[in-house]
C-alpha cells in the first residue's frame, strides 16, 4: 500500500510531440493519498486508460514521473510493481477452479503451500464464492468472473493499488449495484488505493472519495462528489457531472453584475471585469420557477417527466436554460424564474474564475 | 403457432436429392452391393454375405496396412501439431512481417499433392536431387527406392513440409483471437512463459487444434498420391497405406468384392474418428456459460 505521486506526468503515442493537441495525456502534476478510493471520470478519448496504463506500468510516459511510496516506478514493468488490475472484460483462467485462479498470483510468488490455501479460502469467504470455489472458473457468470479477477488481486496482502478498467461493463444491471457494493465493503476493510476507471458518473460518484474530471487529455478538476456538483471547474465538469448538467449562458459579467442579454443578474461575489468567453454557470436544481412577481420573466418551452422530478426547458430572451421542477409541481400560468446567487459560477475560456466576497 | 402445411415443397429439395444421389449415394450403395457378392466375370455375380469383411479384417494385408496407415498418422501429427504452435507462437502479432509469414506459410497448401511427391522424388534423387546427392556427398547412404527407413522418413518429411503450415494458420488464428487484456493480467499475477502458454494460450486455442487435428488425421489417414508418385508404395510393401492397398486391389487384382468390403470398413474407420471428434467439439461448446458474456 502506497500514496501514489503523479510527477509532472505526461504522454504522446507520437514519437516527437509538437504541439499540446499531440499529447494524449497532458501534463498532470498530484499526489493521490495511500488508502484512497479515486475515480477517473471521463468520455471515451479523455485519457483515462492511457493514465491507468501509466500506473499500471503497460505504458511509459513521454515524461515525468510515477512514484509509489517513495519508489520510482516510471521504468518498472507491470509485474515489478506489484499492483493488481480488473479489466473491462473478465479475465480468468478457464482451465482452472475457482480456487486455482485465486492461488495463481500466489503459487507464482511461491509463497508456502499452507499460507497460500489459508489465503485463498479467506479471499473465497469474502467474496461469497463458497459454493463454487471447486468449480470450473469457465463456467460461471460474467460478475462471478469479475469477482475471481478482483480476488486474484486481494489475495496478495501487499498490492501497492487496485485498478479497475470499467469493471462493470459486461455486468447485468441488477448485478452492478451490488458489485459495487461489495467493492466499497472491501476498500473499507483492505484500506487498499483503488483507482477506478470508468465514463459513468453513477459508478464514479458512489464509489469514490475523490473523482478524477478528464476531458481531452487534460485533468480539469479532482474533488469530492459534492466539490464536483457545487463547484465544476471547468463547464466540461458541470454538463458532465449531474443529470441534466449544468446550464451554461455566455455572459457579461463585470463587478458583481452579470448581463445575459437585456437581462442582469446580481452576483454574491465581485469579479474583475472579464473579457474573452465569459460564460455563467448555474445548475438546474438552483432555478426555482414561480408564478411571483419577483424572477425574470420566461417562457417554458417543454416539460419531461424523468420520475422523481420534471425538467422545465425555459426561455430567457433567445437563452435556453434546464430548471428542475419538484415532485408534483407544475408551471404556474406566468413562470418567473429566480436563481440562486450563491450557485452561480462564472466561467473564462471554460475555466472556473474565483471571485473576491 | 398453426403451420401451413404443404408437401409440394418436397419438389424443392428433390435436385438436391437427386445430386447427392449421383455423387454419392448411389456409389456408395454399389460398393456396398460388391462387398457382399463374388463375381467370375461375364457379369454374374453371386452372394457370399458378410465373407468379403471377416476375410478383410482377418487378412494380414489389411491388417499391416492399417498399421501403417496409424503410424503414419501418430507420426505426423506427433511432428506438424507442436511444430505448428511453435511456428505460430514465432510468428509476429503484429507489423509488416504478419502478411510476409502468412503468405509464406499458405505457399505450400497450395501446392498440388502429385506436385509434392514429384519435386521430392526428384529432391531425393542421388544423381540429381539436391538433397539426395548432398547426403550422399556427406557419406549418408540415403535411397528411397531401396531402403524402407528413408522411404518413411521421406513421407514424413514431405507430409509436414506441406501440412504444418495448416496447424500454423490455426494456431495463429486461435492466438491472435486472445484479447491483449489476458496477457497484461498474467505480467500482474507473476505468470511465467510457460505458465502463460499452459494456461491462456493453450487453453484458448483448444477448440482450432483440435479441428487442426481433425483435419490432418482424416487427411493422412487417407493419404495416397504422395507415396504413390514417390515409390509407388514399395520398397516391398513399406509404404503401402490402405489407399494404395484399396487401389491395387481393385484395379490391379480386379478383386472387386475384397476391395470393397475394405473401402467399406475404411471408410467407418474414418467415420468413427470424425464422430469421436465431433462429440468432443460439442461436448467442449457445452462447457461455456449459459448467461453473460463469454471471455
């Protein structure tokens, strides 16, 4: 078990990267803590596998550096490293028993005989595989399988990490949730890093402390789930993250007054007068719809049922906005629409801007 | 669910029927009608039942033969199925030497079977043949024609020269067909080269070796031209398969009914084999998992 240091990492598949679009990972520069559960969040093409690659020792970065603990691990071959990896499809070794591909990893080591059986009916305890461990591995089903590939890592006491490459993929619905369940239950009692890779934000945001925002190549933000839903550092982060994501309104913002159109709103914070694509940011959870008068007068445009609460599609002069409604509540005759300051981010080229109290 | 029916459609498959009549019913069934009747010319034969198979499988010549023909087979199959996953195993996964290897290695399946046995009588030669004339400049006393070690060894050469490239294609296409994902979890767990090829590779190619050695079993087991073009089955009997056996029986003794009790118990030979090997396949098709995806 180790902190894992990513030292001014990056990566190109090309041989001579010129300019930044070259590189399929661009610089990232963080220290993720020992026992964490991080997430790696992202569309396909962000990067993601490549970084996984990286810490598992399949790739070598163009440049930087990785560190597990305080040993240098850029150079070493995957099996040096002593991580394991579930990968997207469930890797097993057909010809053996449920119990032979648990004492594989071990058998290589040569760890003694009677160390290896104890291990292996503990691992076959924890995962609930009792009834089949004598069985075939071939046979079983496609989450029974990813459990076994999951345990071959556990097995060994000492793995510096866990990586997971979109373990749920070939998972029935029904089954995920309690796979992943039972993975929290085993960081919880293992204290192992797990670094799970994966383009659902659900998996992302139930399995980990810490999500990893990655859009094109670049890290845009890591922070908790709830940094991630009331703070998205870059617009990327708020449509991607929550369901519907974050409206975006391009905007003059300039002291503590943003103009969308005709249309001002007061801000809680004050910011320099900024020029260059200057957006708005504001979740759909913090537009409120009355039939008041206070609010800026909008148009609702549809309504859809998505269960536990409605989407409201407003128009405000030419500028669409999503707004939630709660469970059972309907557009009054004359919808005013009245934000939530407090929620409002100002965005530049993008980028989150900090504004001053 | 009511299904229409209507017998007309029989009408449909009649050409099929009447084709696979032709080809192969019909002469099977003559054979069979020979295997059960003697003749003394002019046409008049009469019946002797089962006579013609015991005398077959009690005949020493058939019998010897047969061993041959087993021999052979083992042989080759001992030789060309781990020579093959050895050549495919060499062979690179990816590059521009992928389509180099595969064209090299189709080159001889695509030879003719008396072309072989031609350029080989010919490579064998003492007096013209590369390899003949070298062994001999060598001190070997190698000669096909006369000594019954060279000519089986001369077989066999030729059979895996030919066939191996087969289990090659095979085995390539079992390999290449093993997702990346596999190997990097044998780097994780330890795994040696060997524990990788016992445990993935083999494994994953199961199911190719043995249509691999389906086929070159069935196509040995009635092997024919390649002999015959070489020593025409000699020296003395040595090289005599069952084919050669059967035709010599047939068109060189005229003895009808024998030849085709022994075409009959030959064929049900094969028969059985591919029967075995089907079970097998299927019994192997069983085993994947009812639900999910498999691999």
């Amino acid at each position: 078990m180790a902190k894992i240091t990513l030292d001014k990492l990056a990566h190109s598949y090309l041989p001579r990267p010129k300019s930044d679009a070259d590189f399929a990972l661009k610089e990232i520069d963080h220290v993720w803590d020992d026992g964490g559960a991080y997430a790696l969040l992202g569309p396909s093409g962000c990067g993601k596998t490549t970084l996984l690659n990286i810490i598992s020792g399949l790739l070598v970065p163009s440049k930087g550096n990785i560190l597990f603990g305080e040993q240098d691990v850029t150079h070493l071959q995957p099996e040096q490293r002593n991580i394991a990896q579930v990968f997207q499809f469930p890797v097993i070794y057909d010809t053996m028993t449920v119990a032979e591909n648990l004492a594989f990893p071990l058998v290589n080591r040569r760890v003694p005989k009677d160390e290896i059986s104890r291990r292996v009916s503990e691992m076959i305890e924890i995962l609930d595989l009792g009834d089949k461990a004598h069985k075939k591995a071939k046979g079983l089903t496609a989450d029974d399988k990813q459990k076994i590939s999951l345990g071959r890592g556990l097995v060994r006491h000492d793995v510096n990490a866990i990586l997971f490459d979109e373990p749920l993929t070939v998972i029935d619905p029904h089954m995920k949730w309690q796979l992943r369940t039972k993975l929290k239950e085993l960081h919880r009692q293992f204290e192992h890093t797990m670094i799970y890779v994966t383009h659902d934000q659900t998996e992302a945001l139930t399995f980990a402390d810490k999500v990893v925002v990655m859009y094109e190549g670049e890290v845009v933000q890591i922070g908790t789930p709830e940094e991630l839903f009331d703070e998205p550092a870059h617009t990327f982060v708020g449509y991607f993250i929550g369901s519907p994501g974050m409206n975006v309104i391009p905007a003059d913002v300039n002291g503590r007054v943003a103009q969308i159109g005709n249309t001002k709103i007061n801000l809680q914070k004050a910011y320099p007068s900024l020029s260059g694509n200057v957006e708005l940011g504001i979740r759909p959870e913090f537009i409120k719809l009355t039939g008041d008068d206070a609010g800026l007068p909008v148009q609702v445009t549809s309504v859809e049922d998505i269960g536990r609460f409605k989407i409201a599609r407003a128009n405000i002069n030419g500028v669409t906005l999503d707004t939630v409604l709660p469970e059972g509540g309907s557009v009054p005759a004359h919808p005013k629409a009245i934000i939530d300051p407090e929620k409002i981010n100002i965005y530049k080229d993008s980028h989150l801007v900090k504004g001053e109290a | 669910m009511d299904r229409t029916l209507n017998n007309k459609a029989w009408f449909l498959v009649l050409p099929v029927f009447a084709l696979v009549a032709i080809s192969a019913i019909i002469p099977l069934m003559t054979v069979v009608n020979y295997s059960v009747q003697d003749t003394f010319g002019n046409n008049q034969f009469f019946w002797v039942g089962a006579e013609w198979f015991v005398d077959i499988l009690h005949s020493e010549r058939f019998l010897n033969a047969l061993g041959r023909n087993l021999a052979f087979s083992f042989t080759i199959l001992a030789i060309e199925i781990p020579l093959g996953i050895f050549i495919a195993l060499s062979m690179p996964k990816k590059g521009l030497w992928v389509p180099v290897c595969l064209i090299l290695m189709a080159l001889p399946l695509l030879i003719p079977w008396n072309v072989v046995g031609t350029i080989w009588q010919v490579f064998g030669r003492a007096d013209i043949g590369l390899l003949g004339h070298s062994l001999h400049a060598l001190g070997i006393d190698y000669n096909y024609a006369t000594n019954a070690v060279d000519a089986w060894i001369t077989i066999i050469v030729m059979d895996v020269w030919h066939w191996t490239s087969l289990v090659v294609l095979l085995s390539y296409a079992g390999l290449v067909s093993i997702p990346e994902a596999y190997y990097q979890a044998a780097r994780i767990d330890g795994a040696s080269k060997w524990k990788v090829f016992r445990y993935i590779q083999l494994p994953k190619m199961n199911r190719v070796l043995l249509i691999a050695v389906l086929l070159r079993f069935m196509d040995s087991f009635m092997i024919y031209t390649e002999p015959f073009v070489l020593t025409g089955g000699g020296p003395g009997n040595s090289t005599t398969f069952l084919s050669i056996d059967l035709v010599k029986m047939a068109i060189g003794q005229f003895d009808l009914g024998p030849a085709a009790a022994m075409s009959l118990v030959y064929f049900l030979i094969i028969l059985l084999v591919s029967w075995v090997f089907f079970t097998v396949m299927t019994s192997l098709d069983a085993d994947a998992p009812e639900k999910g995806v498999q691999d």
